[in-house]
C-alpha cells in the first residue's frame, strides 16, 4: 500500500468512526492557530508525542491525552493518536517499547493533516 492509499483508508476508517468523528476544532481553536500558526502546531504535537506518547511505558495509557485545551489534543482524539492502545488498533504499531523517530513523525503528520483540513473549512 502507498503512503497516500494508506491515509485514505485511514481517514476513510475515522470518518466512519462515530466516536472519532465527533471530534472537532471549535473557533477558539481556529483563533489559536492564526495567532500561533501551523508550524509552532507542528512543534506542540511534536513536543506531546515525544512526551505523553513515545515512552516505552506510559503510565495511565489512554488517560495522557486531555478532551480539551489544545488543537492538537483534539486532533488527538479524532486521529486514534491519543495512547498505545488507539495507535495500536487504528495505526498498527506495537505498545511496550519506545516510539521511533520516524513512527513519532508519522503520528505528527497523521494529527497535522487532520488540523488542515478543519482549519480550511473555516475559511
Ligand atoms: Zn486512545
């Protein structure tokens, strides 16, 4: 499967997800991109995944990712990034052992592409 057939089934998979589809960004959110701008979001989700979700061993999985407060908690949500446990089901990758670099990138990308497309339906 291609990177690009890989997100279509993914988001495809999200958008059937009653529980991830209700996740949305709300204008306090939207106020808060254009004032920090998408590559400052960028760096938030880095910085979350590196803290809260690569960890070998998080305590509390599936409790570390607050519903409310940052866009990317929500897109957190939305995207099964928010614990071991949802990455495992939704992206595939093992709990119990650290997070590479490269599956924390794809998480990030997975959370960024999520937050461009509700930020363009408030243009
Ligand atoms: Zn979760």
């Amino acid at each position: 499967m291609t990177k690009d057939e890989w997100y279509k089934q993914l988001f495809e998979g999200l958008g059937n997800s009653k529980f991830r589809s209700g996740f949305h960004l709300k204008q306090k959110d939207i106020d808060y991109i254009n004032e920090k701008g998408l590559d400052t979001i960028r760096r938030h989700a880095e910085d979350f995944i590196a803290k809260r979700i690569a960890p070998a061993k998080v305590l509390n999985d599936g409790k570390q990712t607050p519903m409310r407060g940052h866009p990317v908690f929500i897109a957190q949500h939305a995207t099964a990034t928010c614990c071991r446990e949802c990455i495992r089901k939704w992206h595939k990758i093992r709990p119990g052992r650290e997070l590479s670099k490269i599956q924390q990138e794809y998480l990030v990308d997975v959370i960024m592409v999520w937050i461009k497309r509700e930020f363009d339906r408030y243009k």
